[in-house]
C-alpha cells in the first residue's frame, strides 16, 4: 500500500508533536531543583513534579541537589600558636538553599567548598596552643563553622556542621605530654597525701587537747570533791569531838571511854596495815584494855566530876582467869623481819 502525499504529511506531523511534547514536558525529582535557561539566559527554576518549558527556547540549564550533603575534608598539617605540628581532618555538612546562586555563582561548588574548609581549618586551628587545640574541639568546631558559613553564604549554600574528626600530635609529642601528665598526677597525689597527713596532725591534735581539757576538768572535779569530802569529814570530826567534851563536861562517862576505845582501835589497825610490819607481838588481854579504860574514866571524874557530887563506888574486883603467855612463833628461816 502505497502513502499518499497527505498521508506523510499527518504522520510527520504527529511525530512533530511528540516531539514537541517530551521536549517541552520536564519531571524533577523530590530533593532537586533545575534551572530554566532562555537562549542561554537563567529565567526560573523549577520546582519537584511536573513542569512545562517551551520547546527549542528554554532548556534545562543546572539540576541541583538540593538535599544535605557531606563532604569529607582531607587530612591537614597545622602548626599551632606554640609551634607544635599537629595532623587534623574533618567533615563537613552543607546544604543548597539557592540553585540559581549555587548554579550560576561559583564554578565547581564542592571544591570550592573543600578548598575553603581546609583553608580556615590551617586558619583557626593555628591561632591557638596545642593545650587549647586539644581540650576545646567543640569552639574550633564552632568557629569553623561560623567562618565558613558566612564565606559561602554569597553562593546560596548553607554549611550545617563542620566537625573535627581527629587530631593527631606528633608521637614524641605525645609520648611528652604522656610524661608530663604523669607527673602532674604524682604531683597531685602528694598534694592529696600531704593534706591529708596535715588533716590527720590536726585532728590527732585537737583530739589531744580535748582529752588534756577533759582530764584537766576531771581532775579539777575531783579535787574540789576530796575537798568537799575532807571539809565534811573534819566538820563530822568536830562535831563528835565536841559532843564528847560535852558528854565529859556533863559527867558522862560512857562517851570518854568510847572515845578512848575508839582511837585505841584505829591505832591498832594502822599497825597492822603498815607495809613495813610483818609480825607484832602485843598483849590482847581484853580484861586489860578493859581495866585501862575504868581507870581513865575514874581520872576523868576525879578531874571534871562536881564536888557536891560524891564519887561514885569502884567496882569490886572480880576474879581474874590469868592467861598463860603465848610464846611467840619461831623465825621463819625465809622471812628475816620475823625475829623482830
């Protein structure tokens, strides 16, 4: 079957508007952004999902990534404040808020963006001392990525994060400062100890002198007690010295002849109790201590009795049972103060 002239004609048209149809038909995907280009000039951009451009006058110019993106930044030789050389690399986040910026304002973003990174990284981490470098990686971390962020602000791009992943000293440095903390912590250990030691003087001290303040007060009590205790007990001896002079002085008899008996007795045992008397030989006759004491109350009448008062009668002697003499015991041969 042969075509006909029209016939041709109607197919190449409909080739035509196909054609026209998928040049002038664009689908963007989720998390990108394209530029649209009139005769080489930016126009728009257009959005995720379905767009329309005119055929064979704009076109497609730049397809942005618009989702967050990192970027790995090479390790870097730093020399700090303090001239010690250090190796430090980091990672960076980045973000495209601006396609037609990002597309039309810097040529080749990312190494742009590297380029940058690494640069304030020798920048920042120069500016301060090894010893700062290694405790205040968050405030190189922060500065890192308050200067980046505004360098690459003018391209539409927005840094996220910039992080430090690893710093790395050289090793004698590190073996250095190994050596330097060591003894920082013999140094503090002692410091510890030493107070300590200081701590334990001081308590044993103080406890010391409470104890001698205690025993001082102890002591004190005690001797105002044995004063108090002695005051009473010559007071108590006053007294009964004075009552038995009364008794005398009245004529009782019975009260001298206590008294008498009395002191003998405490006589006789401060002789037994002396450490330097093992044996005492003395009489014990009961009817002699007995004779003793009517004899001195008879003087004691005859002395303090009133005259109008007549003596009263001695008593009549009784018989006397005589006790043979005990012979004293014979010397111990292993006790020599015996034979006294």
């Amino acid at each position: 079957m042969l075509l006909g002239g029209f016939d041709i004609v109607v197919i190449v048209l409909v080739i035509f508007v196909i054609m026209v149809l998928f040049a002038g038909i664009k689908t963007v995907p989720q998390g990108y952004r394209y530029t649209i280009e009139r005769f080489g000039r930016y126009t728009r951009t257009l959005e995720p999902g379905l767009n329309l451009i005119t055929p064979f006058i704009e076109r497609v110019g730049a397809r942005m990534n618009v989702m967050e993106q990192v970027l790995s930044v090479p390790t870097q030789e730093v020399i700090t404040k303090d001239n010690a050389s250090v190796s430090a690399d980091a990672v960076s986040f980045y973000q495209v808020l601006n396609a037609a910026q990002a597309a039309y304002q810097v040529s080749n973003l990312e190494n742009a963006i590297l380029n940058l990174t690494m640069t304030n990284i020798r920048s920042v981490m120069g500016s301060m001392d090894l010893d700062e470098l290694l405790s205040n990686r968050d405030a190189i971390n922060d500065r890192l990525l308050r200067v980046v962020d505004e360098a690459v602000h003018p391209w539409g791009i927005k840094v996220t994060r910039v992080e430090i992943k690893d710093i790395q000293p050289p090793r004698d440095l590190v073996d250095a400062m190994a050596r330097q903390m060591k003894a920082e912590r013999e140094k503090r250990a002692q410091v510890l100890e030493a107070e300590g030691s200081r701590n334990a003087q001081i308590l044993r001290a103080e406890g010391a002198k409470q104890s001698a303040i205690l025993e001082a007060e102890g002591q004190r009590e005690a001797a105002f007690r044995n004063a108090e205790a002695r005051e009473r007990l010559a007071e108590a001896e006053a007294k009964a010295t004075r009552m038995v002079s009364e008794a005398i002085a009245v004529g009782d008899v019975q009260a001298i002849n206590y008294f008498v008996a009395q002191k003998y007795t405490e006589a006789l045992a401060s002789i037994g109790q002396a450490n330097n008397a093992k044996v005492v030989l003395m009489p014990m006759e009961a009817s002699s201590i007995l004779g003793s004491l009517a004899g001195i109350g008879s003087i004691a009448r005859e002395v303090f009795g009133d005259g109008n008062n007549p003596p009263p009668p001695r008593p009549r002697p009784g018989p006397v049972r005589s006790t043979p003499p005990v012979a004293p015991p014979p010397p111990s041969p292993f006790n020599p103060s015996s034979e006294r």
